[in-house]
C-alpha cells in the first residue's frame, strides 16, 4: 500500500514538474500552478479519492507564496506611480469596485454564491486569491477555473489587441529570469517569513492567516528596504505554486466539471466585460496621469501581468508605470478582496433572514392552524389511547 502510493505521488510530482517547464518556456503565467490544478484535476476524476494532499503542505504553499507576493510591493514601484498617485490609487479602486459587482451580477445571472462568483472576477494576483478562496467561502476550484481562463484571456488577447487597436507591434517576452535556486538571501526571507507569517497570522485573526500573515510582513521589509532587491528563489515559488494547484485539482469531482461547463459562457461573457470596462478605466487613467492610451490600457488590464510587461516594454508604453500600477493593484486586491468577501456574505446573510421574516409573516396564519391541527390530532391519539387502556383495565 506505501510503495503504491509512494509510486502515484512519484508519477504526480514528475507530471508537474514536466509540464511546469514546459508551461514555464511558453510564457503561462504561474504555469506551475496551472499545470499542477490540470495533473490533480485528472487524478481526482480517473481515481476519486486515491490520493490528498496533507493539510500542512497547502499550508506551506499559502506561506511561500504570500512572501511572493510581498516582493511586488518596492519602493521603486512607489516612486514610479510619482505624483500621479491619487488617479493611480482611484482607478485601482474603481477596478475592484468593477471586478466586485461583474461578480454580483454573474451570482445572479448563474446562480453562483457571492464569494465564489466575486473572487472569481477579482482582477489581479490570482495564485494568492486562489489560495485563500476555501478560507473565505468561496469554491476554490470555480474560483480557480474563473481565473485562470480571465489570466489565459488576457494573456492571448492582449498580443493581438496591442496592434490592432493601436497601431504599435509589441516583442514577445516569456517568464521570469533569475537562477532556479536562487540566493541564500532569498531562502533566509522565504523560510524566516513564512514561518512567522504562517504563526503571526492567526493570532491577529486575519483572514487567510497563512497566505496573507506573511505577505503584509514582506511587504513592510520591502518598503522600508530591510529586503531590498531579495527575491524568493524561484524553486519556492514554483513549488508553492504547485502545491497550491494540487490541492485544488484533487479536490475537484466530476460534479465540478459538469458545474464548470453550466457556468462557462456567463463567465467568458463576465470576462470580456471586464475588458472592455478596463479599457475604459485605461483612458481615464491616461487623461488624469498625463500617460499615453496604450500605457493606460496596460496598466489597467485585468491581470496577466507576466504577459503584459514584456508587451509594454516591446510596444514603447512607460513599462515602469505600468509595473507600478499592475503591482499595486494586485497588491491591493489580495489585501481586499477577504474584507469585501466577508461584507457581501453579512450582507447575503442579512438580505436571506429579511426574506425569511417577509416568509414568516406571510405564512404565519397558515402556520397557526397547522399547529392548531397538529394539537387536535395529538390530543385526539391521547384520548383514544386514554379509553383503549381504561378498557383494558374494564376486562382485567
């Protein structure tokens, strides 16, 4: 039984690694994840059941990737948005307010609950929404198949957008460099916070504690260039990556699969909303941060970061800027994206007990009489087996 199971985590870990590289030379974005969900996906359906991924291995992956994420946030990034920060900082907002409600109205339009449907539209950072989709209600696996197609959108309209509508040809450009086992910096940041994120994180009840405990540490050692220029080791990240995807595609059934095929053309329809709404948002944004068009629809995407930037910088747009604004929104979206979850299910919660109130009080006569009867019919039993005894007694 251990050298099967031995054998089958041995065949899923080659599976990963394989196709990870090669998702990783075509320029996927977090092809490792992506990879691993579709090797647990098939797994999970061609034999339920048979294999699972330990609790603190998920749990590991949440850390090292919420130290990822942190990284984004330097204080070049910063000083790249300039004194454009107020129409930076109002059109990242208006992005998520955009993303929440194409999430509200694609609950209602295919009937998804709130924090599936909302996460699932949230543009931007999609390893860590994935990651803590499960913690804050939502279905990871719609949330991850949600988005990755948004990422996969993006990642093959933008190329061909770019030119179209703007009359510049953009270089191609794949994944990320550096060496694959990085620096002694970089493990001594990735073990040392995870580790304190992952035990900080409960103890201030933040949501997701594993993911975003570590996250908001970095991000602070980061800015205040304790870390500077210190990057995870890119065999962390994927790893992490990967272990997240394993944990979401072993959990899928084919009740999901059949779940993903109902929902699939309300979220593409969702999906090129966005696009067009972004669009929009890139034109204020370049009006109001004196940045041409093209560097404002780049910088106002929703999501595919690896894919946009090589496309900025081969296109001739401020590919500084539009790092600048990309990274702080994905930042920011992971930040707010538990608290606006956690609003829209008091909120849910609040608008179903009102319309059991308007119920009750609606069927609050009928469900007198049904209880008026249920007594009638009780002391009717009662009685009669009041009179069965007392003949009983009569004969004896």
């Amino acid at each position: 039984m251990a050298g099967r199971r031995l054998a089958d985590w041995s065949l899923l870990a080659a599976a990963t690694v394989g196709g990870g590289l090669v998702a990783d030379r075509v320029g996927v974005p977090s092809g490792y994840l992506f990879v691993a969900l579709l090797v647990g996906l098939i797994c999970a359906i061609r034999w339920p059941g048979r294999l699972k991924l330990p609790r603190g291995a998920f749990r590991v992956g949440q850390a090292v990737t919420g130290v990822a994420l942190g990284t984004f946030l330097q204080s070049s990034t910063l000083s790249a948005v300039g004194k454009h920060w107020l129409p930076v900082l109002a059109v990242s907002a208006a992005t998520l307010a955009v993303t929440i409600a194409a999430g509200l109205v694609l609950a209602r339009v295919a009937r998804l609950d709130r924090p599936t449907a909302s996460l699932g539209m949230v543009a931007g950072g999609a390893s860590g929404i994935v990651a803590m989709a499960d913690e804050l209600g939502g279905d990871d696996r719609l949330v991850a198949f949600m988005q990755y197609l948004r990422v996969l959108v993006i990642t093959l309209l933008t190329p061909l957008i770019v030119p179209l509508a703007f009359a510049v040809h953009s270089g191609a450009g794949g994944g990320e460099g550096g060496p694959l086992l990085g620096t002694a910096a970089g493990w001594a940041l990735t073990v040392g916070v995870a580790t304190v994120g992952a035990l900080v994180g409960p103890l201030l009840r933040l949501p997701a504690p594993s993911l975003l405990g570590p996250l908001i540490i970095t991000a602070v050692l980061t800015l205040t260039g304790v870390t500077s220029g210190v990057e995870v080791p890119p065999l962390a990240r994927e790893v992490a990556f990967g272990l997240i995807g394993l944990q979401i595609g072993l959990g899928f059934e084919r009740g999901t699969l059949r779940e993903i095929r109902r929902i699939a053309w309300p979220v593409a329809l969702s999906i090129a909303g966005l696009i067009v709404m972004s669009l929009g948002l890139g034109w204020v944004l370049s009006v109001t941060a004196d940045e041409s068009l093209l560097t404002g629809y780049l910088a106002t995407t929703p999501g595919g970061l690896y894919a946009v930037l090589p496309i900025a910088f081969g296109s001739g747009a401020d590919t500084g800027f539009v790092l600048a604004v990309q990274g702080l929104r994905l930042f920011a979206m992971v930040l707010a994206a538990p608290a606006v979850v956690r609003w829209l299910i008091r909120r849910q919660g609040t608008d179903e007990s009102r319309g059991r109130a308007r119920s009750y009080r609606e069927t609050e006569e009928s469900e007198v009489l049904r209880a008026a009867r249920e007594q009638e019919r009780g002391g009717l039993r009662r009685g009669r087996g009041d009179r069965k005894r007392g003949g009983a007694r009569v004969r004896t």
